[in-house]
C-alpha cells in the first residue's frame, strides 16, 4: 500500500468530532469529487475507505443512508465506487448544511466560509478535500503533497485556506485540473497534523531524519574524500617538483631548510603538511612546511622555465 493510501486509510479511520466538522469534511470531499442536481447527490471515488467514509459521514450527520454503486473506468480499468442520493429531501438537506444552496437559487459548487468558521471546521475541510482528490508521494523518494481540483476557484479557497495555516501552498494548472501543492517536508508534517494523520507524522518524520542524517554523512564524506584528493594531487606535485630540482641540480643544491622539507615529502608521500611539520620537530609549523614546498616549487619553476629558454636558443 502507498504511504497516500496509509494516509488517507487513517485519516478515514478517525473518530467524529461533532456533526459540524463532519458537514465541513463532507463538505470538502463533495467540492472536490462531488457532483449534484436538486434532486440528487454523487460522491465518486476509486478509493473504497473514502467510500464507506462519506457513507458514515452522510450517516452520522443526516441519518441518510445513502446507496452504493461499484462500477469501472474504460481506460484505467480502475473500479469507481459511486455513494449517491436520490430522495430531494435528502439531497437538498446536506446542500443546505455544506453550503452549496446559500448564495444560489440553484445547487452550486462554491467554498462557503460559514461551514469552516472554526478552526476545528477548518482542518476537517482540507481533510475531506485531501480523501477526495489529495495524494502524497513517497517520503522515501522526495517530498510532495498536492489536492486536484477542476474547480479554479476551489483550488484557490483550499490554497488561501491552507496559507492561513502557515503552509506555504501554491497552485498551478495542469490540463483540465487545477492543483494546490505543497513541497518542504516541514509543510506536509505539520498538515498531516492539521488534518489528523498523527501515525503517518511520525513515520514521514522518521523517514526525514534518516534522509538527513544520511545527507549529512554524504557531505561529510564528500568533502573528506575532496580533501583526501586536494592533499594527495599537492602532494604528488611537490615530489615531482623535488624530483626535477634532483635531476636537474640535485636536491642537496637546496638551501638547508628547503632540502630537510624536500627529503621528508619524497620519504613520505602520503603525509599532510601538518605530519610532515611533527616529523621536522618543532622547528617549523604547518604553515611553515607549506611556505618551504611552494619555494620548492617556485625553484623547479625557474628551472624549467630557464631549460625551456636554452631548448629554444
């Protein structure tokens, strides 16, 4: 099962909080999946928890027992589970409750504000617009929620509610749909609380630290094995350099300091500049191992550059 199918399985799982965040929840599933006349409403859902959810929710706020149909898409050969009424008595009370007959004479799919009056409403609203049409991709993989709708003006409701909380959600188009999306992982813990997902919080959040921590190990090792290859590129340099001045001049040509520097590299190529420093005493430091190499190199320079001047006379 996808972590989206564990979310919304919990969510759907969750107990009742008063009939006014189960109007404000059904609410926000009908103006994503809902569709209606005066005389009957359809709930449409591949997800069959959503289904029995909206069934329970019809249930417990209206008494309604609505029907269920099962039937299937042409094209993904996915089964579309259908909770509908067909009483307008029925259908005409939960319109009035969530909202969609208060500004027209005729049904209409609109976000009405007096259903999410409290904060309570608030967070049942976007959970119900989550079952309907949310999904949230793997935390393994990367870090995405988004709501689809094919309504311009609920999408932008559902995006100016989410930013009341904080969310940073935007929206975007995306052929016949409108989608309201959220990217930082800190935003999707925080809505999963919001909406009551507690369990998948705490596995997503799981999943974030063990990504950060092995983000973190992964800079770390980046950056040791870019040292290791910066040291070991000098130190490879500064022994040809010594090599050179040996065949061209031989090292003991060197001043004295210079020539105990270059004898300590060509014995031990692999040593930092700070262990090559320990093994020359307390004579010189780190800083004073590396202004001795870079004289070393500046001689092999003039030498080269002066073998060079006599190769074209």
């Amino acid at each position: 099962m996808s972590f989206s199918s564990e979310v919304k399985k919990e969510l759907c799982s969750l107990p009742g909080s008063g009939r006014h965040c189960d109007v404000a929840e059904l609410a926000g599933i009908i103006n994503t999946c809902g569709s209606f006349t005066a005389n009957r409403l359809k709930i449409q859902t591949e997800n069959p928890v959503v289904a029995k959810k909206c069934f329970t929710l019809l249930k417990r706020s209206f008494s309604i027992s609505g029907e269920v149909s099962i039937g299937a898409q042409t094209l993904k050969r996915a089964k579309v589970y259908s909770v509908y009424t067909n009483d307008s008595r029925e259908t005409d009370k939960v319109l009035h409750a969530t909202g969609m007959l208060s500004t027209e004479p005729l049904p209409c799919k609109h976000f009405n504000p007096m259903v999410v009056r409290g904060g309570c409403c608030k967070r049942s609203y976007v959970r119900g617009a989550f079952l309907a049409g949310g999904s949230v991709s793997d935390p393994e993989k990367s870090y995405h929620m988004e709501f689809i709708n094919t309504k311009q003006s609920l999408a932008e409701a559902l995006m100016t509610l989410l930013n009341q909380m904080e969310l940073n959600a935007k929206l975007i188009a995306r052929k016949s749909y409108y989608v309201v999306y959220l990217k930082e992982g800190a935003n999707i813990v925080d809505l999963l609380n919001i909406m009551g997902a507690h369990k998948s919080l705490l596995d997503l959040e799981n999943l974030r630290i063990i990504k950060d921590m092995r983000n973190s190990v992964n800079r770390i090792v980046n950056c040791e094995t870019a040292n290791i290859n910066k040291i070991v590129n000098a130190a490879i340099a500064q022994i040809e350099d010594i090599e050179y001045i040996d065949r061209i001049r031989g090292i003991n040509s060197l001043p004295e300091q210079l020539e105990e520097v270059a004898r300590a590299r060509l014995l031990h190529p692999e040593a930092s500049l700070l262990e090559i420093a320990a093994m020359l005493g307390s004579t010189v430091g780190k800083s004073g191992v590396n202004h001795r190499l870079r004289k070393i190199s500046e001689i092999a320079s003039n030498l080269k550059n002066h073998e060079r001047g006599l190769s074209y006379d």
